[in-house]
C-alpha cells in the first residue's frame, strides 16, 4: 500500500513556494557564472593594460569591449566568436571612420552610420555577432571617439588585443565543462521527480487542481532542456579546444546520452500527466497500484539523477522495471481507456530510463517485456 507518510511529503514538496524555487535557481545561476564573471573581468582588465603598455594607445577601450564580447555571450565557442568580433569591429570601425570624416557626427549620422556598418557586415555574408559588433563598433567612434585626423589602425590593434586576450584566458583558464553540465542537468531530474510526485498525490486523492500545476510544471521543463544541451555544446567547444579539458570528452559524451534519453522521458511524463488529468477530469479513480508505479518512477529518475556519473544503474533500472510491473498489473483488472493512457505512458516513461541508465533498445525492450510477463503472472 503506499506510504501515507511519503505521500504527505510529496505533496509538501509539490507546494513549495515560487519565490523559495525562484531563489533557488537565481543562486544556482549565480555559481554557476561565477567563473566566467571572474574571466570576463579579469580578461578586459588585462587587455586594458596590454593596449595602454605594449600598444602605448590612450584610453583603449576597444580592447576591453573586445575582450568581454568575446568572453561574455556564449561559453565554449570563443575561437569562431572572435574570428567574427575582428572582423565586424573592422567593418564597423571602417564605415563608421569614412562617414564622420564626410558627414559629421549628430542624430541623424548615427543612424546612418549604424545602418550602413550593419549593412556592410551582412554583405560580407557575416553572422549576426558580426553584424551586431559592426553596429556597436561605429556607434562608440560616432559617439565616444569621433576622430577627424584620417583612418588610424589603433582601433582595430585594440580589439585584436582584447580578442586574443580573451582566446588565451579562455584556453589557459577554461571553465569546466562536468561542472557546467552537471548544474545544467540537475534541476531537470528536481523538476521531474516534483512532476511525478504531485501526479502521484493528485491521483491518490483525486485532486485535480494538484494533477493540473503538475501539467504546468511539465511544460516548463523544455527550456531547462534547451539549457542542457547549450550546456552540453559549450563544454564540447571548450574541452576540445582546451588541453587541460579533453579528458573530459568521454563524460560529457555520457551526459550526452543521458540527456537524449532524458528528453524523451521528460515528453513521455508530460503526456503522462496529461493523461492523469484527464482520468480525473473524467471523474475516474485510480488504482492504487497505478499511484504505486508512479512513485516508482520517481524513485527511478531520483537514483539516475544521483548515481548521474556512474556506469551501472542498478537501482534505477530495478526501480524503472518496477515501475512497468506495477502499472501492467493493472491492467488485469481494469482496462478502461484512461487507465490503460496512463499503463502505456509509465511503461515508455520506464523504457526511456533504462536507455539512460546505459541500456540499449533490445536490452530495454525485452527487460520490459519480462516485466509485463510478471505482472501478467
């Protein structure tokens, strides 16, 4: 029968407030930066010092805004990223250098000048870093630095300073891709065990406004999802591209697996959900055994979540299997339309955990079909 006490405690959980869950997530983010803040900062202010002392250049603060572009607007990609900031700071610097020189500087040359830069930058088939840096290169000379001596190279030596400042701290000193996958992927595995733990408690009591906030909290999860694999694609840029970082390749390889299998699991428990408010909507009650595999379930997403980095899922696999045992059994004594959505999508749920835990689609699918078998026995 199940545990009253872990009912109570799902439900607790389920009802936590936003504004705890907000905080949360805020201070998480905030670790989570905390190394890339400390490059960014670090990077602008020593391209600061390399143009002002080795350039001998006054106020060089191309070369800071070079290197916090550089660093700042997307980890793992930072070589092709300045690659396209010199050349859009080129663009820009070049437009916008000619066009004071001819026209002035006001209102009206500022639009002009932003305009044609990004212009130019499109025409030499740029992507929109370059199109965007071009902008922002000739807005500072129009409106920070408008020069009326001629083209002067020193622009230009700034940014390459700032870039190839942030291209070596970002090599020597690179961010560490594990970390940066594991704080990625945890709060989806959070996100998943509260889903199915208010299902859980919505089903047992029939509380169907329980059944729809966990349909809501469902929905929510894919842009947790699209983290993970922006995760995932900026730790693959910065490992291959780090030394220090390689060995990392295999475990973010691991995580890579997880979070394809973990993307269906997390589309299979939406429906699965929306199957459950719709059992209540209808005015069905479910069998206790159904409330019985759901917590399985949980527990099998709580034990992969935890054991993440190991190899061997024992517990998930046991908990996932059961989880397809109980629901099937169900079906022995009822086999209303409702009930059987709910069997079906437990079981793909089930399958989609054992593929993370390491499982293949044979292996899977025939472990399930020993489960169905037992559960028919």
């Amino acid at each position: 029968m199940t545990s009253t006490g872990a009912l109570a405690e799902i439900r607790m959980r389920g009802r936590d407030s936003e504004v705890r869950r907000w905080l949360g997530d805020a201070l998480a983010r905030l670790r989570g930066g905390g190394w890339p803040i400390l490059q960014t900062a670090v990077a602008a202010s020593l391209a600061w010092t390399l143009a002002t002392v080795v350039l001998g250049h006054e106020g060089p603060f191309f070369a800071s805004i070079a290197a916090v572009i550089s660093l700042g607007i997307a980890v793992g990609q930072e070589g092709r990223r300045a690659v396209e900031l010199v050349f859009g700071v080129a663009c820009g610097l070049t437009v916008a250098d000619l066009l004071v020189l001819a026209i002035g500087t006001g209102p009206v040359q500022i639009g002009v000048v932003v305009a044609l830069a990004m212009a130019a930058a499109v025409l030499l088939g740029g992507g929109t870093l370059l199109v965007t840096e071009a902008a922002v290169s000739g807005l500072l000379v129009v409106t920070l630095d408008p020069t009326t001596q001629g083209l002067s190279p020193d622009r230009f030596l700034d940014a390459l300073v700032g870039s190839v400042v942030a291209l070596a701290i970002s090599a020597l000193f690179p961010n560490d891709p594990r970390r940066m996958v594991e704080q990625a992927v945890q709060p989806i595995f959070d996100e998943l065990i509260d889903m199915l733990g208010e299902t859980t408690a919505a089903l047992h009591t029939d509380d169907l406004e329980l059944a729809e906030q966990a349909l809501g909290r469902a929905r929510g999860i894919d842009a947790r999802m699209g983290r993970l694999k922006e995760a995932l694609a900026a730790g693959y840029g910065t490992a291959r591209r780090s030394p220090p970082r390689r060995r990392d390749l295999g475990h973010l390889a691991h995580y890579a697996g997880v979070a394809d299998q973990l993307d269906l699991a997390v589309r299979n428990t939406r429906v699965l959900t929306r199957t459950a408010v719709n059992m209540l909507q209808e005015g069905k009650h479910a069998p206790e055994q159904l409330t019985e595999a759901l917590l399985d379930l949980a527990r099998a997403v709580e034990t992969l979540g935890a054991y993440l980095e190991r190899f061997d899922h024992l517990d998930t696999r046991h908990f996932a299997l059961q989880a397809a045992e109980s629901a099937t059994a169900v079906l022995n004594e009822h086999n209303d339309l409702e009930t059987s959505m709910v069997v079906g999508q437990i079981q793909s749920t089930a399958v989609d955990l054992l593929r993370a835990s390491g499982m293949d689609h044979t292996e899977s699918r025939h472990a399930l079909r020993e489960a169905a078998r037992h559960a028919r026995a």
